[in-house]
C-alpha cells in the first residue's frame, strides 16, 4: 500500500442523534477517490460504565455521555498509529466527546460539530433505538439524563469547532464545504 505524506484529520463532535454518523458517512462516500479511515468513539467505550444517578429522579443509570466512559487513552493511541502508518489521505473521528478531550482535539486539522435542536435529537434517538428498547427506556434515559450530560459535557465542546454544521439540514451543502476543504488542504500538502 502507498505511504502518504501526512494524513488529514478531522475531528466531528455533537449531541446523541445530531446527524453526526450520517454526515461522517456522506463524507467519507464523498471523499471515495481518497483512501479514507472513519473512527467512531462508540468503539472506545469502556466495558465497565461509570454510573450515574438522574438529577431530578435519582434512577441509576450506565453513563455513556460522561467523559469516563470512553478509553481515551487508548483512542489517542490507535489515532496516532494512523497518523503514523501514512497509510489514509483522511482519518475521521466522530462521537459525542470527540472535541471534549484536549488529547484528541489538538490532533485535528479541521473540529466540526453538528448541531441540532433537542426535540429533534430525541425523535431520532427514538427511531434509531426502537427495536432495541421500549418507548419508555428511551424516552425515560433521554429526559433523565442525556439531556443533562449534553448540556454538561457535549455541547460547550462546541466552542472548540472550527465550524459548527446545522444538524437538521439534509441534504446538506456543508458537505461540500467540508469536502472542498479537505481536498484542497490535501492537495496543498503534496506541493
């Protein structure tokens, strides 16, 4: 396999059922004549979750949305063996705390996060799980603690970005912007 100069590494953050694994996968479809390696956090998650107790109702909960939850250690590890390896013109890293980690986010050259409404979110989180989790589970998790996670850890990383995309949008023209981009900073890396 050909070694490439240097990879491109692009950072894509946001809140649970923003749009963030479909803009991820619409950009690497987009990106096909580039050898391209997407990284997804859910990967990282540990195999003992930390728990957490809901604000309003004190129902125990495992915590995906805490910043403990995923192996960083380990996700900064396999990041740097791809930036290492020259092996992909493009490394995408999507998940919930992608820009929260100051280890992941100083790797990037490009931080997106994907913004979306709430109520939105929660109707796709809704239509995503349904098959394997009631109604209730969902909606239950959601309100009592997903909400406030985001609001706690996953939405200030938003100040991080570089650019902040509109969720709700599709298709999206910030597809092509971020396309573009990633072809011109990799073309301008091989001159």
């Amino acid at each position: 396999m050909k070694k490439v100069e240097r990879c491109i590494l692009i950072g894509i953050a946001g809140g649970s059922g923003s749009g963030k694994t479909s803009f991820c996968s619409n950009l690497a479809k987009d990106l096909d004549r580039l050898k391209v390696k997407t990284i997804s956090t859910d990967d990282y998650f540990r195999e003992v979750k930390p728990k957490a107790n809901a604000p309003y109702n004190g129902k125990e909960y495992d915590d995906y949305d805490h910043p403990t939850s995923v192996d960083v250690d380990r996700l900064i590890r396999d990041i740097n063996h791809f930036i290492s390896a020259k092996t992909f013109d493009v490394v995408i890293v999507e998940g919930l705390l992608v820009l929260y980690f100051e280890g992941t986010r100083e790797k990037f050259d490009l931080k997106i996060f994907v913004d979306c409404p709430s109520d939105e979110r929660l109707v796709r989180r809704l239509k995503r799980d349904i098959n394997e989790q009631t109604f209730e589970e969902i909606s239950s998790e959601y309100l009592d603690l997903v909400r406030h996670r985001h609001n706690e850890f996953v939405e200030p990383t938003k100040w991080y970005a570089d650019l902040i995309l509109n969720g709700s949008i599709t298709p999206n023209k910030s597809l092509d912007v971020v396309s573009n981009w990633i072809l011109n900073h990799q073309q301008n890396s091989l001159i």
